[in-house]
C-alpha cells in the first residue's frame, strides 16, 4: 500500500479533463489547475476562437474548405493562469464574443474541421509540453495527451447540465437551452475526427448530485495519488 497523498505533494503530472457542456468542467478545471499549482488549459475556448474568426471573415461554418484555408493565418494565444484565464485572438482579447450565442451555435462545425483540429492540437501539445497542467476539453484524454496521468470524464444527467447552462446564461428558457445542448453534443460526439468519447482509461466522475467543491476535492486526491503511484511504480 502506498501512503495517502500529501496535500503539500508538488504536482507534476497532466490532469486530462473530458465531457459534455453543462458537467461543470471549466470550473472544476480552473480550481484544480489554482490547487495543484499548475497551468489551466481551456481548449473550447481556442476552439471557440478560431470560430470568432470564421464569423468575422464572413465564412459559413459549415464550409469546411474555407474553414481550413482560414485556419493557417490566424493567431490563436490563451493565459494558462488559473487566476486569469484570457483568451486572444490576433494579439486582441477575444473573452466575451468566445461565449457570444451565434459563436456557440458555429462552434461544433468548425471544430468537426480536421484542419482546425491539427493546428490546435499542436499548439495544445506543446502547451502541455512545458508543465503540470489541467486541460479540459473533449479530446484530451483520447487524442491530445493519451499519456496524462490521470484522465478523467465528467458527466451530469440531462437535466442537470442545461438547469447549469441556464444559470450561467441567465435569462434563457430552459428548454432552449437544453435543446442547444442536444444538438451541441450530439455533433460534437458523431463527428468524424476525435468524436466526444469517454478516453481508454478515464474515470468517470457523475457530478449531478456533487458540488463543484466535491468535485474538486475528489479530483485533486486522484491527481495526487496518480503522481505518487505513478514516482512508486
Ligand atoms: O467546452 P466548450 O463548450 O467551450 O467547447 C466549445 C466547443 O469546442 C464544443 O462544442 C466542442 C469543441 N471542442 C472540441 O471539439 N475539442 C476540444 N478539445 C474542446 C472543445
């Protein structure tokens, strides 16, 4: 038997973070990330970036052709501190138009586009490359970082993740926003390049009934202990 993590442990591992929208996710990786001491890697937001692009240039999401051809030309940069999470698009602050409604509802078709995906990916490898960090997204475990020692697949029922979406929304019917949601997932889990999966050797985590700090705390002891493990084995 290994002893019990040390909360003072340093962290040096990968923490790969999967799921749907409406799991809790972003947050639960942002806190991890303030924990753990390491970089936080929110990957819908390049995602969601290079879709901002895509609008502003007047191409149609669903034309794949002129997605890729846009994609070699623009600069995607986002902070991986947890405290400040910033996302730029061409050396300008793209925060608030990344969560706009008409980038949410563009953003499964442009991330189904494997040219989009080979770039980011890239650029997410060598993030990841520098240190301990937390990604979150819904390919990290399966595709970007098979190696991270621990990977973990958020879930929440249904009903649970669009009452979440409605609340950070404020204001949105809810049956709208879980119709949006459907149709999110749906896509983003029957695309053909890195379909939403839950990656070989994740943990599956259902935080319908949990708390975002329950969450974190059960995060952080398996993080803890997959480095302990991993430095004993
Ligand atoms: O986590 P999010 O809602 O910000 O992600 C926005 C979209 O980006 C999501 O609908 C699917 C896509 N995405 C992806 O395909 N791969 C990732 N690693 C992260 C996000």
């Amino acid at each position: 038997m290994s002893a019990p993590p040390s909360r003072n442990s340093v962290f040096r591992g990968v923490v790969a973070l999967d799921g749907p929208s409406g799991t809790g996710k972003s947050t639960v990786a942002r806190e991890l990330a303030r924990r753990l001491d390491a970089q936080y890697l929110d990957t819908g937001a390049m995602y969601r970036a290079v879709t901002v692009a895509v609008l502003r240039a007047g191409v149609d999401s669903d034309d794949a052709p002129a997605v890729a051809a846009l994609v070699g030309g623009i600069e995607v940069l986002v902070s991986t501190d947890p405290a400040r999470p910033s996302t730029r698009l061409d050396g300008r602050p793209v925060d608030e138009e990344i969560r706009s409604p008409e980038t949410t509802r563009a953003v499964s078709a442009v991330s189904a586009v494997a040219a989009v995906r080979e770039h980011l990916v890239a650029q997410q490898r060598s993030i990841i490359g520098r240190g301990a960090t937390v990604a979150e997204g819904r390919d990290i475990g399966s595709v970007v970082w098979p190696d991270a020692e621990l990977k973990v697949y958020l879930t929440a029922s249904e009903a649970v993740r669009a009452r979440r979406r409605a609340g950070e929304l404020g204001g949105t019917d809810l049956n709208t926003v879980a119709a949006e949601l459907r149709r999110r997932d749906d896509f983003d889990s029957s695309r053909a390049v890195s379909p939403l999966r839950r990656p070989d050797g994740a943990t599956e985590v259902d935080t319908s009934a949990l708390s975002i700090d329950e969450v974190v705390d059960l995060l952080e002891n398996l993080a803890r202990q997959s480095v302990s493990v991993a430095s004993n084995g």
